[in-house]
C-alpha cells in the first residue's frame, strides 16, 4: 500500500490535486491518548499528541511549497492518502487524483523538521528525504473515495 501526502485542505474536486503537489511517504508513526467515561464522552486532560512522518521529496525545488506550508506560524494541515490512483488528465501530461482508499487528515504545528540530501549526482535526482515532527491538535479519519465526506473517527 502506497501512501502520499497532500499538505493542504483537500479541494472538492479530486482531479485539481496534481502528482507534484503531493508527497511518497516513507513512513510515519503517531501516539494519541484520550480517556473516555463508560458513555464514551472524553474526560480529563488532553494528553499532548505528536505525529512524526518522513516523505520523499525529489529535489529542493519541489518541497519549496511544503517548507512555505511548514513555516507558518498557523495550524496546518496534512492528509495522508491511503492507496491513491493518479491518472494523466487529458490535456496535459501531469498525473491527477483520480481516487483513494482512505484518507487521515491531521491538523498540527511544527515541532521538528530534519533534511537529508544526497549529494551523488546519479542518485534519483538527487534525492531528499524530510522528517517532520507535529503536534496533532486534529486528527480525522475518512473512508473510501464514495463515502469520503463521512467521518469515521475524530480525535483531538
């Protein structure tokens, strides 16, 4: 299963998300602890919560956008799709969502940001790779493409 970042609020229209907006992820990893009372209500304090994900991201060029996302002082927010489709849109050549399996869309600050470059000059375009550390002040969990305006589960 494949998974990308797109960081930003996903438009309404799928196919206006271009392959050179999002981001492979390589992996990530979140912690979120919330009491609930026999009803299921949240109680007591809110624990802080962090997610941490590293992605690919080609050459500096590319991620110059996600380090201008980053590098607000504002809660951003940031969904992981979950085994997307892009497919090449007839009038150009760029791949576009098409769909995806599920989606999780965080909300969060910047806590941590590590960069590693590789400086040969074969090495896939020189490849990038960016760790990003958050704390989660959301997170959102949807279904499939047909029911993505439903939500599964919220967590703050």
């Amino acid at each position: 299963m494949s998974t990308y970042l797109f960081p930003a609020d996903l438009p309404e229209k799928l196919e206006s998300i271009k392959i050179g907006q999002c981001f492979k992820i390589i992996n990530f990893s979140f912690q979120c602890s919330r009491s609930l009372n026999d009803l299921g209500l949240p109680y007591g304090p809110t624990l802080p919560s962090t997610l941490e994900f590293t992605c690919k991201a080609g050459t500096a060029e590319k991620i110059k956008p996600f380090y201008q996302h980053l590098s607000r002082t504002a809660t951003g927010t940031y969904n992981f799709l979950f085994d997307p489709t892009f497919e090449a849109n007839s009038n150009d050549n760029s791949k576009h969502l098409k769909s995806y399996d599920d989606a999780m869309t965080v909300r969060g600050n910047l806590i941590d940001l590590v960069d590693v470059y590789s400086t040969k000059d074969n090495d896939e375009a020189n490849q990038m790779l960016v760790t990003v550390k958050l704390l989660i002040t959301e997170i959102v969990f949807f279904g499939d493409t047909a029911s993505k305006n439903q939500r599964i589960l919220k967590i703050y």
